[in-house]
C-alpha cells in the first residue's frame, strides 16, 4: 500500500488516507445500526468495500440524503 506524506497544518499525513465519501442506500436494517451497518444494497455494499480499499474506516463517510455525512461507527 502506497504512503503519501502531504503537510497540513505544518503536520505530516502520513498514516491516513484520502476522505471516500460513499452514497447511501435505499433498502435499510429495520433496527437501529451502525451506520456501515445500517444500508443493505448490493451497490452500497460494493461501494463500501471499495472504500476500505482505499482508505482506513475512520476517513470513509456515507452521504445520505436525510442526515447529511454520516462516520460508519
């Protein structure tokens, strides 16, 4: 996996990744989840594992339409 060593802020990033913001879902758990939880559609599922991919879960997001950007924990 590549390491990138962009400064912000006069720190160095090295162990994050970049910010994937992924769409949310249509079809939902009927109970209270965790947001990476919560979205059962085949497109947000890949979509997700892209994601994790690409990036480290605390720099993934989900946009929905309802509640705006939303952390998977």
């Amino acid at each position: 996996m590549r390491k990138s060593k962009q400064r912000q802020g006069g720190r160095s990033c090295e162990k994050t990744g970049p910010l994937v913001i992924i769409p949310c879902g249509r079809r939902k758990r009927g109970a209270a989840s965790r947001a990476e939880e919560l979205y059962l559609g085949a497109y947000f599922q890949s979509c997700l594992k892209t994601a994790l991919f690409l990036t480290p879960k605390d720099r993934i997001r989900i946009l929905s339409g309802k509640h705006g950007l939303l952390k998977l924990r």
